[in-house]
C-alpha cells in the first residue's frame, strides 16, 4: 500500500523516479519511524501519513530545486535535505542541525541508505563555512531570521529556498531591502489538506 500510495502522489507532483529511489524513500520513511521512538524527530507516528506529510511534502520543491550545492538548514529528521537527495543523487546536499542526536541520525541515515552525496554538520548555522548556491529550510524559523543567519553561507548569485505553510506575507514584510523576493510558489501536496507555500529570495546588491 505505501509504494503504491508514494508512486501515485509523485505522479501527481510530475516527478519521475527509479523503483530503486522509490524503495529508498520508504526505507527512509522507516528510518525516520524507527529512531523517532526514541529520539523525537517528528510529531507524526502514522507509516501512512508520513508519506504524504514528510516524503511528498518535501519533494513538492524539487522541480524549484536548481542544480549548485545545497545546504538544508535546520534538518532535523532529514527533511526536506535526505528525499531530495535521494531524488538527486548527482546533486550535492549537506545538513546541519544543532542537536547531536538529530545529527547522528541523518549521518546514520546516509550511510544506511548509501547517499554518497550527503554531508552532515553538527553545528549552529552561523558558525559554520563554506558557499551553497541553495539554502533550503522547513519549519526553522521565520524567513528574516533564516535568511540573516544563513547570509554568509550564500553564494553569489544565490538563492534561499523557505518552505512555509499559509502565505507568510508578515514575515515577508519585514525583510530587509536587500533581500529580494523572487517568487512565492503555492504548492499543492497529495494527500496533505493544507496550504503549503515556497517562497525564493535572493541577496539584492
């Protein structure tokens, strides 16, 4: 019932995936179900649920996903960074969370399900190096906050990825002027009866 009800929610978001990426993505799910009983990674318990909230809710930015090195802030339980990567393996995706426990479970997560092309920081985001072309979140703060923490980590001509529920005009309303909106994506995820909303910033010069 599960790869039938994954298959069928990723041909409603048009994506395309190997057999082989479908399994990962369950095994994944289980992982997550696995380790939740003792680390609290997620709210949710359902196997079923979590497919459309956890597995299709994440994918649902992949088509809006670009092609330079990712960096998924505040991963948690691995979302949205480890069913991207497991959809892109050629794409470069790291991780960072503060909580060690979060963090051996995504590192734990890779190695299982043979992502080579996941990194995973235990860090507090403003402290940690290097340049991404994407920075992606879901659910670690309001975006005037996510976006100053994570400006150093932009690479020129780079792009954030914030991935929200209900239009947060608010929150967009008191950025800075040099952070542009590029475009605010409403996104309609299988099975999830809820507003779900992307919405992309880039640094203005």
């Amino acid at each position: 019932m599960s790869a039938t009800r994954l298959a069928a929610g990723l041909t409603r978001l048009g994506i395309e995936l190997t057999t082989e990426q479908n399994e990962k993505l369950l095994a994944f799910r289980d992982l997550l179900l696995k380790w939740n009983k003792t680390y609290n990674l997620t709210a949710l318990r359902d196997p079923e649920q979590a497919i459309s909230h956890h597995l299709l809710d994440s994918l649902a930015i992949l088509p809006h996903v670009g092609n330079g090195p990712l960096l998924d802030v505040g991963s948690g339980g691995g979302l949205p960074g480890i069913p991207l990567a497991i959809a892109r393996p050629e794409l470069s995706v790291s991780m960072v969370d503060t909580v060690q426990k979060k963090a051996t479970f995504l590192q734990q997560a890779a190695i299982q399900l043979g992502l080579k092309n996941v990194t995973v920081h235990h860090a507090r985001v403003e402290q940690l190096a290097g340049q991404y072309a994407q920075i992606s979140s879901r659910a670690f703060a309001e975006i005037g906050l996510f976006t100053s923490l994570t400006r150093h980590l932009l690479a020129p001509g780079g792009r954030w990825l914030a991935m929200k529920g209900i239009r947060p005009d608010d929150e967009i309303a008191t950025l800075p002027a040099d952070i542009v909106v590029d475009q605010i994506i409403p996104l309609h995820v299988p099975g999830l009866d809820a507003e779900r909303h992307l919405i992309i910033l880039k640094a203005g010069s």
